[in-house]
C-alpha cells in the first residue's frame, strides 16, 4: 500500500535554525537536512544510504520516479516511528527485545563484512579454486530438466509405486491422464553448479532422457534431464569463484569466532545440558 507524503527539500535558513536535532541523532547542519517530520529529520547522508540500502542501481538513483519513492517511504517510516514512540512503544519489553535484535544482527552484519575486508581475495586464489572445481567450470554442464510434479495422496501413491521405473515422460503423462490424477508439466534450464551435489551425480550418471524419480513430502517427481557442456569462463568465471570463495572464508570464520565466542560463555541450569548433548543433525 502506498501513501501520499508531501516532503518538502532544501527548506529555507529563514524558517529553520542552522542545525536541527533529530530523535535518534546530533545536530545535523541545515544545508544537509533532507525533509523535516515534525521535530525529526532525514539527512542527505541518510537518505543516500536509503537509495543505497533500496538495491536501485547506481544509473538509476538519480531517476525522479526512484528518488521521490524512496524518500517518501523514508518519511512515512519515520513518522510512524515517531508515533509509536509518542505512544512508548519502544519501552515495550517484546519491542525492546525486536530493537535489540536488530541492532545486534547489523553489527553482526557488519563485523563479518569488516573480516571480508582484512582478508582481500587475490587472483591466484581465484584462479586456483576455479582449476580446482572444474565441475563448476571447465566441466560445467547445462541441464534441460523436463519434469512430471504431483501431489501424493491415496490415488496417486498407488501409480507412483507401478511406475517409478517407467521409461519416459510421456508414458507417464499419458498414464497420469488416463487414471485422472492431476499433475504438471514443466521444463527448466540449470547449471551442474546450481543443483544439490547428490542430486548432480545422480543425473550425471544416468543416460540420457533417462527417468529419474524423486520424492519430497507429499510431492512426487519425474525428471528427464538432456546433457550439454557448458563452460564457466572469463570474468563471468572469475565472479562466481570470486564470491564461493568468500562464502567459504565466512564459513571458516565464524566456526572460530563461535568456538571463541563457546569460550566466554556459561549456560545456565538446563541450557548448560541441552547445549552440550548431543543432538541428531537436522533433515533437510
């Protein structure tokens, strides 16, 4: 739901002292003060961040349609901050506990973008996990997947068992239709490097066209995938290495900031048990 909010930009010196005092903020000078919502305001730097935070692209945050959206949603934001304020929402213990948490997890946030930073990627490193996964690149395939999807219930459980080891996807679709279950059909196109391992293996060891069957809770599917090579080169190569790299750098650090952070803390009462017992690993 949109709302129409009237800002107005660049306010006169005459109608407003040099600096002005935001809620949450110190004295912002008045040639950076944005709009004014009551005793609040949103600054130049805040609203830039704004834009920045919206992922609009960098040609387009210029763009008068962009501009005034973002800033309106900004002003809307603050006013209802402001009222839930005048009514001391933000004393409210569950509140408190949401304000925290979020501020908690933007700190989090931004410690691990700073652990990024301290350990820049190097082209070496780049080129050394992209020789060593050839099956993201070099060897990367692309997977035309024709798929059959159903729900399982107690009509179609009985023709999932008499064909799991059908031949094609047309003898099912048209065995489906016979016995009126109702099911899709559908066709996708995925990179070897974008589907779970298991699940890669599993096709590239089949012919192919071959059927493969799979079941996930209460729906059932039939996959015929075609094979073809596709190579990851260049620089688009270099992006997708440059970014699984940080994400494994960003696992590595956070199993030694949590056995640090395991360091420094004690568990009370029963948490000190359920902590410390072992668990089975969730299902996925």
């Amino acid at each position: 739901m949109r709302f129409a909010v009237s800002v107005v930009v660049g306010m006169s010196a005459i109608l407003f002292s040099s600096c002005t005092k935001t809620a949450n903020k110190g004295a912002v000078p008045a040639d950076q003060i944005v709009a004014h919502i009551g005793e609040d305001v949103v600054s130049k730097s805040e609203f830039e961040n704004e834009l920045h935070l919206s992922n609009i692209p960098v040609d387009r945050q210029t763009d008068p349609a962009a501009m005034k959206r973002v800033l309106g949603d900004l002003v809307l934001r603050k006013y209802l901050a402001q009222n839930a304020r005048r009514l001391h929402l933000d004393q409210k213990p569950s509140l408190v506990m949401n304000i925290n948490r979020a501020q908690e997890q933007v700190l989090a946030s931004a410690v691990i973008a700073t652990m990024i930073a301290d350990k820049p990627l190097l082209e070496v490193d780049i080129a050394k996990y992209i020789k060593d996964n050839p099956a993201r690149f070099a060897e990367r395939q692309l997977f035309i997947l024709e798929q059959i999807s159903l729900e399982v219930g107690a009509n179609s459980q009985v023709f999932i068992d008499a064909n799991k080891a059908a031949k094609s996807l047309d003898e099912i679709d048209g065995r489906l239709a016979l016995f009126g279950v109702p099911h899709s059909r559908s066709v996708v196109m995925v990179g070897s490097d974008d589907i779970p391992d298991e699940i890669n293996e599993t096709l590239q060891s089949r012919g192919d066209a071959e059927v493969l069957f799979t079941r996930s809770g209460n729906k059932a599917t039939y996959i015929s995938a075609h094979k073809a090579r596709y190579p990851l080169e260049g620089e688009a190569a270099a992006v997708v290495a440059r970014q699984a790299l940080r994400n494994e750098r960003i696992k590595a650090d956070l199993v030694t900031v949590a056995d640090a952070a395991a360091g420094v803390t004690k568990y009370e009462r029963q948490y000190n048990a359920l902590m410390n017992a072992k668990v089975p690993a969730p299902i996925k």
